[in-house]
C-alpha cells in the first residue's frame, strides 16, 4: 500500500508541476490579453417577493377557519400562526426561477419512491404534493404552502393560490 501512495503522489506532482507551468523541460505557456475572455459565474439575482404582501392575515383566517397572525421569515416566506392554540398553521414561500427545477426535484423523487408526491392537476402550470407541503410552479417561479392542523388541504391550497397568482 506505501508503494502506490508514494507513486500517486509522484504522478500527481508531475502532471501539477506541468499544468502549472513548472515543468523544467518546458517553458511556461503566457497567454496575450486578446486571449483572455470574461465569462458570467453568477446566475442574474432574483427579484424578492414580500410573500405576507401576497396574502393578508385576513384572508389566510378566511380559508384555514382559524384566526391567524402573519410574520414575514425573511421577504420570500410568510408564517401564518394560530391566534390561539397550536393551530391552524401555514406557511407561504415564493421563490422566483425555481419552479422547473422543483418540478423536475419532484419528479426524481417519485421514481426514486413511487408514491411519496401526489401530483394535483389544474393547480398552476404543475404542482404536486408531498405531505403537508404543496409545491406549485406557476410559469417560472415556485409556490409553496405548507398547513398544519387543517382539513381539506387540498382545497384551502387552491384558495392560496388563487389569491397568489395573478400577484406573480
């Protein structure tokens, strides 16, 4: 086992020495200025969405039965807590560009284990859910809303939605 560290280590140092230039058999490559070429590394920065701006306390106590207080979790995420008691609760978080990648996230996940997303038709442009979250692309961008100790989720994420989308 010494041997081949030893030699892995000589064959790495021998193809460094020469990709950097250092190699005593060649000079080192320069390049000219009219070589060089500036490329983008940083994806264009998304626009925040003021998620507890899209609905309003009001209205996410309308659909869950429960009277909710909203607290922004950073610009993109909205927490809907229960006035009283543990619930109902719910979370609202918009992440623009994201949506197809989430979309094809869920779609991995559900070869890799048949069965552990729902996918819900007529919500969005696609959507599906997996436990309490439902994950909505709508063109772009990637809604989801998450409930905890309500009925009918389903039906109370579509009404979310709805208030939602023409905001997006």
């Amino acid at each position: 086992m010494p041997t081949l560290r030893i030699s892995f280590l000589a064959f790495s140092c021998s193809v460094l020495a020469s990709l950097a230039g250092c190699s005593r058999s060649e000079p080192p490559v320069t390049l000219a200025p009219a070589e060089f070429r500036t490329v983008p590394i940083a994806a264009p920065a998304k626009q925040p969405t003021k998620a507890c701006a899209m609905v309003t306390a009001e209205q996410m106590t309308a659909i869950l039965g429960g009277a909710v207080a909203a607290g922004a979790n950073g610009q993109d995420k909205c927490i809907f807590t229960a006035v009283a008691g543990p619930s109902p609760y719910a979370e609202l978080k918009i992440e623009r560009g994201d949506g197809e990648i989430a979309m094809r996230a869920m779609g991995m996940m559900n070869r890799a284990e048949p069965g552990i997303t729902d996918p819900l038709a007529g919500l969005g442009d696609q959507a599906a859910q997996v436990g309490p979250a439902f994950m909505i692309r709508s063109g772009q961008d990637l809604v989801t809303i998450v409930f905890s100790g309500v009925d009918d989720a389903p039906k109370k994420a579509r009404a979310v939605f709805d208030i939602v989308a023409p905001k997006l």
